[in-house]
C-alpha cells in the first residue's frame, strides 16, 4: 500500500480539482459562453464551456461506449502496475497519479453526462479541461523516465561487449 500511496494521492487530488473546476464552470457559464480572464491576453486565453462527447480534439463523437470502456482498462492496467514499480521510480509514480487522475475525473463525466466539460481555451488549440492536462503531462513524464532509464542502462553497459574479454595467450 506504502508504494501506491503517492499515486494515490495525487490521482485524488487530480480528480477533486478537475471535477471542482468543472462543477465551478457549469454553474457559472451557459455552454459556448466564454470569457476573458486576462484582457491582454484575449486573443490567446479564454476560458469557454464546451461539451465534447469524443476524445482529443473533439474527435470520435459517436464512441463514447467505447471510450467508457478504454478508460477503464487504463484505469485498470495502472492499478495493476503499481504493485510491480521499484519503490525508487518516483517519477513514474508521480506520472501514474496524474494519467490515473486524469483518466477518472473524465470517465466520471462520461458516466454521469455522457460527455467530457471542457472549458481551457487557448483560441488556437481545441479546448480542454484539467484532467486532459493531467493526462498529457503524466504521460510525458512517463516518457521521460523511460527515456532517462534507457540511457542510464545504455551508459552501464560497455559499447563493445568483447572490451572485458581477454584473449588466452
């Protein structure tokens, strides 16, 4: 339990800050309705209620079973995962929380609406919420940690696997 509890918490943390921060733009906005948070940056930043029955980007719009469904077994392959992870892996651990985080709060909206809420709206990117933002960076550390272990192996190995051997002689 001891190594799954940073996942845990920071899963948590990530599902109570996404809901809340939907729950604060459905009971303040009517859907399409945006607004200007920092007027010089109006042309870039936006914070506008959308509804998105797909994935990313809006895409898929008919397949929110099966997206139910994915999220699951994401939900399901991280859970899984948290028992094999050496106690040192802090930062997939810490990658795990946000994706697992992310992944819920918005498999929460699915099952409750049958959309994601959406609302971060850079103007020239598709709008998203703080668990797609979670998602995104843990998965992104995650890349980083396995990057950063590939080269740590790769440096511990000697280039030339015949260098150590010794010829008889």
């Amino acid at each position: 339990m001891r190594r799954a509890l940073l996942i845990l918490v920071l899963a948590i943390l990530t599902v109570m800050v996404d809901q809340l921060t939907k729950w604060l733009v459905v009971t303040n906005f009517e859907v399409n309705q945006s607004i200007f948070p920092i007027p010089p940056l109006s042309g870039v930043l936006a914070i506008t209620y959308v509804t998105n029955s797909g994935v990313a980007f809006g895409l898929f719009k008919e397949a929110g079973t099966f997206f139910i469904f994915l999220a699951g077994i994401v939900v399901a392959a991280i859970l899984y995962s948290v028992r094999r992870l050496p106690a040192q892996q802090r930062l997939v651990r810490i990658a795990l929380g946000l994706a697992l985080g992310g992944a819920v709060g918005n498999l929460i909206d699915r099952l409750r609406l049958g959309y994601v809420i959406d609302f971060i709206d850079f103007r020239f990117w598709p709008v998203f919420n703080l668990a797609d933002s979670a998602i995104v960076v843990g998965v992104t550390l995650l890349a980083i940690s396995m990057w950063y272990e590939g080269r740590t192996e790769a440096r511990a190995q000697p280039s030339d696997p015949s260098a150590g051997e010794q010829l008889p002689g």
